[in-house]
C-alpha cells in the first residue's frame, strides 16, 4: 500500500499560481498512477488531473485544461499539481489520489485506491 500526504494548499488571491504536492511512501512510488481531484462543497469530488505511472502520459479536466499541470517526480516520491490563474471557482478540496499497477492515466474516481487527506485551497476575489 501507499500513505499520501497532500501540502501546499490555504488562502490565495485571484490569478495567483499555486502549486499543491503530494508525497507518498510505501510502496515503490514510480509504480503507481497518480491523479488529482476536488471537491467544493456541496458537491462531488470530481476529477481534475491524472498522469501514468512513467510520467510520460497526462489527462485534464476540460474545466482545468490550461491552467492546471500535473507533474511527477518519482526521485521525490512526489507529484505535484501547478495551478495558475486561479478563479474563485477553484475553491475546493484537492485529494492526491494513487492505484498500483497500472501504465496509463486513470481519471475515475473508482479507479483510484489509496487517497490523501485533501488540502483546502480558498480562492478570494
């Protein structure tokens, strides 16, 4: 199995960068698939990027597509999620997510196996 911890989230002014990361330990961490996704309140958690266990494949939300990137570095055991132009709509949640085993990108929240406790990122205007 896999521990992830998610950082980097808090309050952040409109059309600020951010960037959320997430360190994992256990098992070998350049083995899993990774992904990202929120939830505001009230509502889902929905998916907002994805990124195959070689780094080599990427997924986005259309909603995200252009302002959020993922990136993996698997020397850290860590997986980051770059935020720019944030929009008071990006409040939410964000949870790392991981599953073990699998080569590409996985962007369903059922396919993910082991999840962060979340960071809450506050968007203000």
């Amino acid at each position: 199995q896999v521990q992830l911890a998610e950082s980097g989230g808090g309050l952040v002014q409109a059309g600020g960068p951010l960037r959320l990361s997430c360190s994992a330990s256990g098992r070998t961490f350049n083995r899993y698939a990774m992904g990202w996704f929120r939830q505001a309140p009230g509502k889902e958690r929905e998916f907002v990027a994805g990124i195959s266990w070689g780094g080599t494949s990427t997924d986005y939300a259309d909603s995200v597509k252009g302002r959020f990137f993922i990136v993996r570095d698997n020397a850290k055991n860590t997986v980051y999620l770059q935020i720019n132009s944030l929009k008071p709509e990006d409040t939410a949640v964000y949870y790392c997510a991981a599953t073990y085993g699998l080569g590409h990108v996985l962007s369903h929240e059922y396919e993910y196996d082991y999840w962060g406790q979340g960071t809450q990122v506050t968007v203000s205007s």
